[in-house]
C-alpha cells in the first residue's frame, strides 16, 4: 500500500539499499541456477486482447484483468493487442532512436553523457553499463517522466529518485536534432496512458478496487530507453555460450511493470523455469509487458518478476524501446496484507521506490562505479 510520510520517515535506509543490492542479486542468482527437473510443457507467452478492457462493463474488463493474472503467475511476460497506442507513435520512436544513434555526431553524444548525470539519464554509449557483468553490445539514450511528456499534465509534486525538484533529462538541442523531443513526447504521453490504463487491470487482477494504484501513480517514475543493438560480428546460433556476444545481460527488471516496443528483429529471451531460454517472437502492432519487482513484492511473490536478457542473434541492427513503469518515487512498497498468510511474515522487506530503484542503476555502471559518483 501507498506509506504515509510517517511510515516513509520511518523506513530505514539501509533497509532499501540491502533490498537493492544483496536481495536483488541473490535473487537472480535463485532464478539462473537450471532447474532441469522442471519441464516447461505449460509455459507461453500469451496474447491478451485488450479491447474489452476498454468497456464500460466491469465484467469485461475483469476478463481482461483475470487473463493477466494468469500470464504473471506463470511466465510473467504477456503480449498486449489493441491497446490504443497509435501506429505513428510507435514507428515514430523507433525511427528517432534511429536517428538519435546515427545521425547525431558523437560530440553532440557526449554532451549528453550519462556520467554527467546523477540519475542515469542521456546517452549510454555501448559496454558503459552491465547488468549481469556481461560484455554488454549496445548503445542507449534515457530519459524520464517529466510533467510536459504526461498528457494529464501532472500534479506538480513530481520528485528525482533521490527526491530532489530539478530537472533531470538531458535532451539533443532541436537544432542538432530536429522534430525528436516532440516525437518522444508523443510516444510517452502515449505510453503514459497505457500504463496507467494498464495498472487498473493489474489492480482488479488483485481483486482490489479498480482504483486502488491511481493515487501512488499521480507523479510516477517512469524511465524509457531508446536502446540500439548492433548485428553481432559473427552468426549466432540458437543456444549461447559464454563467448558469444550479449546485448544486455539477464536481468529483472526493478520496477511494477514493463511495456517493450521493439523493431521487427528478434532478440528478447526469457529465462523459463527449468533455466534454458525462450527467444520471445515479434508480434506485429503488440507491446510486450512484463512484470517487474515492485509487483513481486507487493504479492509476496505471487506474480514473477521474470529474469530475461537480449542477444541480437540475426544480421539486423535492433531497435527497441522500454518503458520502465513506477510509481511515484515517493512510495513506499510493501506486501499487500491478502498476499501474507496468517501467522506469516512476508518474503520481501517494505522499501522506498525512488531509493530502491537508484541503487539498482547504481549497481549497473561498468567498472562497479555509480551513477552518483560518476555524476559528480
């Protein structure tokens, strides 16, 4: 639930920064270690229409919502259809993290730099961050929720993952790189509302109040990436080797819900619960959404935070573009009381969202330094 400021004054420190860094790793070392025993007959990633989720009728939206369910107890991946982000928008990011890492000159990049920013915002250029230690191919630029991107225009409480007020994104002049924030704002504003949209049916998925996540999402986090991943300098086969070439290293993801627009070449695989790997197709027009950690630890490991990775293995480039979704970094997330059973305490500790998701980046930045030293 939302924590009051009492409840937030009270929650330790160093209990959000042990939950980033030790829990976090040590649970993605539980989900690496192969399972074999276990057979993956029954897993998929599903398709969910999102049409009814439209209606005016609560029955059809709770459909849509009980779908949901299903697909985060299990894998927790599904693809979305229909979900009313238009088709100009989602060519139109692809098309400006095209333009973004080709177009731009590389001095032009460099003002930019990531180090140049406490919160890992702007451009990444390739191998400067790893998330599992792999030798990470692929160049990125990221950016986060602002009140002009939301087409709600926001609340104006809007705070950094630290809590600070000033402005975070670091943007091309429109001079260097013309049409791109109003076509990133677009996108966003977009995606936004989807995510928002798409909260309410994770909340009736719950079988809590439609409404029930609207006031912690008011102000949220939301960081996006335009990532690009070069072809790799040799064919890759269907099966990796430690050799082979990664364009981002298995991880989960940190916050309640991911929404992926990707280009039509392959290269996200899910790691399935005997511990081999799932190359995910690309479906036409759908968004890939996956469940994060908040979401796991708010149902005390009910729906799963799933452990994927990305490996460009054709002889395209791969455009992709992530959207990390949160809740405003003010909150305070802790296991939903229906999710503890009685006598029981839950798996996972309360920690502060903004807090938890910057030591999580902090931990990523190559050369084990953090985004916060090398921002100073």
């Amino acid at each position: 639930m939302a924590a009051t400021s009492n409840q937030h004054a009270q929650l330790s420190d160093s209990t959000t920064y042990e939950e980033a860094r030790n829990s976090a790793a040590a649970y993605l070392q539980s989900r690496l270690q192969a399972k074999d025993e276990v057979t993956d007959e029954a897993f998929e990633i599903p398709v969910v229409d999102l049409s009814p989720s439209f209606s005016s009728s609560l029955a059809d939206r709770q459909a849509v919502a009980d779908q949901i369910r299903k697909a985060c107890t299990t894998s927790g991946f599904f693809y979305i259809s229909n979900h009313g982000v238009p088709e100009s928008a989602r060519d139109g990011i692809l098309h400006q993290a095209e333009r973004f890492m080709h177009d731009l000159p590389l001095e032009k990049k460099e003002e930019l730099h990531l180090k140049n920013n406490k919160f890992g915002l702007g451009w990444e250029p390739s191998e400067y961050t790893s998330i599992a230690g792999d030798r990470e191919e692929k160049e990125v630029f990221n950016f986060a929720y602002e009140a002009a991107l939301d087409r709600t225009g926001g609340d104006g409480l809007y705070r950094n993952l630290d809590g600070s007020t000033e402005s975070s994104n670091m943007w091309p002049r429109e001079e260097d790189l013309a049409g791109f924030y109003e076509a990133v704002k677009e996108y966003y504003g977009a995606a936004l509302d989807l995510a928002r949209h798409l909260f309410r049916l994770f909340a009736l998925s719950l079988y809590l109040p439609e409404t029930y996540f609207d006031s912690m999402t008011t102000h949220p986090g939301g960081i996006a990436r335009l990532l690009y991943y070069p072809p790799p300098k040799n064919p890759l086969p269907n099966h990796l080797s430690n050799e082979e070439q990664i364009g981002l290293g298995a991880h989960s993801d940190y916050e309640c819900f991911t929404i992926l627009l990707t280009s039509t070449t392959p290269g996200l695989e899910i790691l399935k619960p005997s511990g081999h790997w799932h190359i995910a197709s690309h479906l036409p027009g759908a968004f890939i959404v996956n469940v994060a950690d908040f979401l796991m630890r708010w149902t005390n490991g009910l729906y799963k935070s799933t452990v994927h990775r990305v490996v460009n293995r054709s002889s395209e480039p791969r455009y992709s573009v992530p959207f990390f979704f949160s809740v405003n970094y003010d909150t305070v997330i802790e296991t939903l009381p229906m999710c503890v059973k009685e006598g029981e305490e839950s798996t996972w500790k309360p920690i502060r969202a903004g807090e938890y998701i910057l030591e999580r980046l902090n931990a990523t930045t190559a050369y084990g330094a953090g985004f916060k030293e090398r921002g100073e």
